[in-house]
C-alpha cells in the first residue's frame, strides 16, 4: 500500500523529530497534540531547524516552503480521518497509548497503519487493544529524528508481512537504515544499551572508578562518543530507572536490577540533563563538573 498522507500523534522532542523527517521525505503531515502550546513550539521548532539547512545550503527556500505547506497541525484526533499511517509518539504510558490507538481504530479508515514510537512497551500489547493487531508495528526512531539514521522496525506477534513492507519503504524513502526485532523489552538497541549504561552506574556504586574515569574509559577504550554516565544524564535517570525495571521484571534475571545509586539519584531528584543535574551538573543544557554529591568526603567532627 501507498502512503501519503501520515499523522502524528504527540509534538514532543520525537513526534516533532519524525513530522520534521516525513516532510522532509515528501509526505503530507498532520501533527497532532493535546496542548496547542505544543503545537506551537513543535512547528516553530520544525520551521528554525529547516531554516538554519537554508542557511548552510543544504536545503533551498522553496524546498523549505514546499515542506512547510506540507504540514497541518490539529489539536483533534479525528483529523487522522484521511491518514494512510499513524505513528503515535506520546508519553510513555501503556494506558495511554492503548487509548489513543482505541480512538483512532473508530476514526481512522480500516486500512491505516498504526505504528508506534514506543522504546519499551509491548506492540502486541498495543495491537490487542484494536481491532486491527495486524496494522500495529513498532517504528523506533533515535532522538533527534532528522540527525539519526536508525530506525528500528518492530513486529508484534500479529503484525503482517505486507504492514512490514509497508514501512519499510517509509523508512527507506525517510533515508534511515533499518533494523527488524521481535516483539520483547528494549527491542535489540536499548536491551543492549541501558543494561550497559545500569552497569556503569554500578560501577561508580561500588567504587571502582570515579565518574570522569567510568566516562573517559569507555570514551577512549572502547571508541564511544559520549561516556555512559553522560548519556544516561542525557536520557534522564528516571527514563533509565523505568525502562531497567521493566527488563528486570519481563525479563526475570538478576543482571537487569537497577544500580542502588541509580534508585537513590532519582529519588533525590536527579534526573540529568532535564533537572540540570545528574552525574553532572549543567547549565544551560552545558556539561559544567561532576555533581560534587558524587565526590563528597563524610566525616564525624571530632568529639575530643
Ligand atoms: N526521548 C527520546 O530520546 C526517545 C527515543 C526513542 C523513543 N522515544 C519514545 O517516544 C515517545 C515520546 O517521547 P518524547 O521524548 O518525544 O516525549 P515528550 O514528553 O517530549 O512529548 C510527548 C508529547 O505527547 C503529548 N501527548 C501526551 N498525551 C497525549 C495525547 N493523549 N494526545 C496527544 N498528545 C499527547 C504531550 O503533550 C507531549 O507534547 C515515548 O514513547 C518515548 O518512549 C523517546
């Protein structure tokens, strides 16, 4: 099947991300939100990143435009009435998603294709809550969207071939190399990643290292861009907690507990890059030190 026409649901960081890529690969686009201030802030946002290709030359004003008249906001869902996909990209909360799909099943014309931007929750799940689980896949894009080539493409266990096709060929023409996992927690890259990131945390834990030399270490022995404590500063602590606590319940093994420090960060509210402190503290979205919390010596004043 064709597509056209795609609708996005939620404008935050990633729906923004992919309503910016889908034009920029030609498709018409309906970004949708429940708060109009969202909306705002996403076209706004999608209008400064296009404009600054325009001024590196990348992009021409009149491609610029062309995307621009491409893209429709609406705060309603049942503007997805003419969408060939849907690919839902709101908070990350089961019932939530669930109710979203159950709502554009009764709106949206038996042949659209619900996909979803899940990193964690189960698409068969999400396909059991339509009447159409085969319609239902996973497309899980890195932030941020525009910048990131991998898209990953997941299948829940009703999920058909021809769906699969279907948005393989959206993934192609979006520029994005693809990868296929199966339907279970964290999928291939993020069951590999936070498990990683969680033992860097437990590392730091048991004193092993200091959080400059867990980072450097796998910065410059193992070729990563950003070292685990950063990243995980970067995907928010919380996220981290979540998504460990998922793979150590789904998955039953010892290995994926969340780091004790990991629990004791977010409980003191520090929650990375978001909250202006984690392993680090920042400013202005800017890397300053090391959270001196992390560094503190303890010590009873003398009682003589
Ligand atoms: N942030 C990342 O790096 C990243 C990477 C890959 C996947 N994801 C996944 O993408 C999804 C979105 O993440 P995000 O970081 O963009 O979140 P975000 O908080 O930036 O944006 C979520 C948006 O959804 C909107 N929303 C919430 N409920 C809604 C509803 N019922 N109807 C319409 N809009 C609604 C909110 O108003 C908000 O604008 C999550 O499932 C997340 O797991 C995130």
């Amino acid at each position: 099947m064709e597509i056209q026409n795609i609708f996005v649901v939620g404008a935050g960081l990633m729906g923004s991300g992919i309503a910016q890529t889908a034009l920029q690969s030609g498709y018409t686009v309906t970004l949708n939100d429940q708060r109009e201030e969202a909306l705002d802030r996403a076209k706004a946002g999608i209008n400064n990143r296009l404009e600054r290709l325009v001024e590196k030359g990348k992009m021409t004003e009149e491609e610029k435009a062309d995307c621009m008249s491409r893209l429709t906001t609406d705060t309603r869902l049942n503007a997805a009435a003419k969408a060939d996909l849907v690919i839902e990209a709101i908070f990350e909360e089961l019932s939530a998603k669930r109710e979203i799909f159950q709502s554009l099943d009764a709106i949206c014309p038996a042949s659209t294709i619900f996909a979803s931007n899940t990193s964690s929750i189960s698409l068969t799940a999400l396909g059991a809550a339509t009447n159409r689980p085969e319609k239902v896949v996973g497309m899980h894009f890195f932030s941020p969207v525009p910048v990131m080539r991998l898209l990953e493409i997941v299948f829940g266990l009703r999920t058909s071939q021809e769906v699969l096709d279907a948005v393989k060929e959206v993934g192609k023409k979006m520029g994005k190399w693809l990868i296929l996992a199966k339907d279970k927690p964290g999928f291939i890259v993020n069951r590999a990643l936070l498990p990683m990131l969680n033992e860097a945390v437990q590392i730091l834990d048991e004193g092993v290292g200091t959080v400059e030399d867990v980072d450097n270490g796998m910065k410059l022995g193992c070729n990563h861009p950003m070292g685990p404590l950063e990243l995980a500063d970067m995907i928010g602590l919380d996220i981290l907690l979540e998504v460990m606590q998922v793979f150590y319940e789904d998955l039953g093994d010892t290995k994926y507990r969340p780091a004790h420090l990991l629990r004791k960060m977010v409980t003191a509210h520090y929650l990375g890059r978001k909250t202006g402190s984690g392993f680090y503290l920042y400013e202005n979205g800017k890397k300053l030190a090391v959270n001196p919390v992390l560094t503190r010596e303890h010590s009873l004043f003398d009682q003589q």
